[in-house]
C-alpha cells in the first residue's frame, strides 16, 4: 500500500499543472460520462460507491468487491446523430487483486468530402476510442486505485494517439454511508499527434467529491468540485454584446467572485425507493453557463434518470440536457454474471 502511494504521489508532482483553455486539447472524448448513472448525476462524480462499474471511469478507487462479475453496456444518443458505446466488467483474482477492463467507442457519423475547388469526393469518418484496465486496492477504510488508458481519435483514416492515466483515492465511513473521494482525471501524453500537427495537452482535471445519505432518510446527496488546480474557468465570449444602460450606453459582462465559485461544482440526488428501483437529477453549473444560449438556457445543465431492476438485470437511463436544443440520452444494461450462469445451470 505505501509503495502504491508513494508512485502516485511521484506521478502527480510530475504533472504540469498549468491552466489549460478549451479547444487546444486532445482526446476531450475523456471527459465525457459513460453510463446512465453517471450522467444523472451531473456528469462529474467521484464518491458514488455502489455496484455500477461503469463508476470507475469517473474514479478507479470507486472499484470495490460488489462490482464484481458485473458486465455493463451503456449506449448515448447525443445531437446531430452521434453515438457513444460503452462496455465495461470487473473481476477478482485470487492472486492479483481485483480488476476493471472498459471499452469506449465514440462515433461522430459521416462526413462530405470535397476537394479544394469544392467538389464532393465522397464521405468520411470521425470516432474516437480507448482502452481502460483499472485495477484498485483497499486497506481499511481507504481505496487507491489507478486506470491506464490507451485512447485514440481518427479524422479520415488520420490518427492521434495518447497514453493516459486516472488515479484516485476513496475514503469510506467505517459506521456512515458517507464516502469522500478524490480523483486525478487523464494525466498522459499524446505519443502520436495528427499528421502535420503539433501534440495537445490531455484533458487534465483534479476533482474532489463526497456523497452522503442520512440515516433515516431514502437520499443520497453528492456534491462534487472540479478543474481543482485552476479558479478562473469563467469564459466570456468577446462577441457577445451587453446590456445597454439608461443612456444608450453597452454595459460589458464582468466575472464575479460567485459565478467563477458556482462553476466548479456539480451536485447530484439519489431517491432510493428500494433495491429495484431508483430516481436521480443532477446539476451542472459550468455546463449551463457554457452551452446556454445568450437568451436563452432552457434545460442546459439539468439532468434526470431512473434505475429499475428486473430479476438479473439492471436497467439505467438518463436524459443530460447539454443544450437548449435538445439532450442526450443514455441507457446502461448490467447484469451480474455469476448469478446469471447459476439461475440457466439451475433451470
């Protein structure tokens, strides 16, 4: 446990912590949530603990012993037809430890090609897609946990590809059902950039979350902050005009103090009716304030979803509101493989 320490610790003070501007990184596919779950709860969260393994794409120290023998696969259908595929399943070995493996497949759709005169040549493609294994130790009441990530993005048969990294630590209430988690998102680098181009930064981020239900209540709260090493992530867009004051005059947005707060946090709500069934929303503030438009936000940054358990099945949908156009909606299917191979031998 100390050595595993120690090389995270290593890792993280290697890390360039630099302010990083959006639009000049790569891969930023990674930032997107994976599962049902995950999405209803805002999209960033890294203390939900619970059975769902899809969890350990938002923090490895999130894999624990009930996700084991689960296989999930989660399907999203976000705007302008693109599509996102998840595939994730975790496992125990007797002599190394416990284990995820995920595989994530994004899809942008098809493309015209023209040449430089402007005549159609044809279509292409646009996906990207990573590899994940995670692997996770627990001593106590304290998880360490470490992803490797092999992620490549394709434009037209060209190819970009980057070696990545998610640590995190978990911490669970010995007597409570509070958990207090801590994650290190995409620490990497792009060991193959595009043709002709220069290498991106990663899409880092430090994130820092808990999660609590009160004893007598069927809640479970989370609030999770993100974009840890940078305060400011308050874009404002120099074209956009502003008000106008009683002499005709523009008044110029101006950051507070409150909004540059507000956006580093996601809050999630868990209404736990029973085992089988579930109800969840969420909330993104930097989502909202970044993808509303400028007079209008509509539902940008809300998000709902629900759980329903039927036998040995697990049925996860959400609907995240990314725009005022419209949502992407995801569905995640998870079964327990171990208990599904005893109920076929048995019938």
């Amino acid at each position: 446990m100390k050595y595993t320490a120690a090389l995270l610790l290593c890792l993280l003070l290697s890390f360039p912590l630099a302010a990083q501007v959006g639009g000049q990184r790569g891969f930023t596919h990674l930032e997107l949530p994976t599962s049902a779950r995950q999405a209803a709860l805002g999209g960033i969260n890294v203390s939900a603990f619970g059975h769902d393994v899809n969890m350990v794409t938002a923090n490895p120290s999130l894999l624990n012993g009930e996700m084991d023998r689960q296989l999930s696969l989660s399907y999203v259908g976000y705007l302008a037809d693109i599509k996102q595929s998840n595939l994730a399943y975790a496992f125990n070995h007797e002599k190394l430890g416990r284990w995820a493996a995920t595989i994530n497949y994004l899809n942008y759709g098809d493309f015209v090609q023209r040449d430089a005169t402007g005549m159609e040549e044809g279509t292409f493609a646009v996906n990207d897609y990573t590899l994940s294994l995670t692997h996770a130790r627990q001593a106590e009441a304290f998880t360490i946990g470490a992803t490797a990530k092999f992620a490549v993005s394709s434009i037209a048969g060209n190819k970009a590809v980057g070696l990545l990294a998610d640590v995190g630590g978990l911490f669970r209430h010995p007597e409570r059902d509070l958990t207090v988690g801590l994650a290190f998102k995409n620490i990497g680098y792009q060991v193959k950039p595009f043709d002709d181009g220069e290498r991106q930064a990663m899409p880092f981020d430090a994130q820092l979350g808990a999660s609590y239900k009160p004893e007598h209540m069927p809640v479970r709260l989370s609030v999770t902050a993100h974009h840890l090493y940078q305060f400011d992530v308050v874009y404002l867009d120099p074209n956009t005009k502003g008000r106008l004051d009683a002499n005709g005059n523009e008044i110029e947005e101006e950051k507070t103090v409150g909004d540059k707060i507000a956006r580093h946090f996601v809050v999630g709500t868990e209404f736990i009716f029973s085992k089988n069934f579930q109800l969840r929303a969420g909330y993104n503030h930097l989502r909202r304030k970044e993808l509303r438009l400028q007079n209008k936000a509509g539902g940008a940054g809300f998000s709902l979803g629900a759980m329903l358990r039927v036998r040995a099945f697990e049925l996860n949908y959400s609907s995240a509101f990314f725009h005022p156009s419209g949502a992407g909606h995801y569905v995640t299917i998870s079964t327990d493989t171990g208990t599904l191979l005893k109920r076929k031998n048995t019938e």
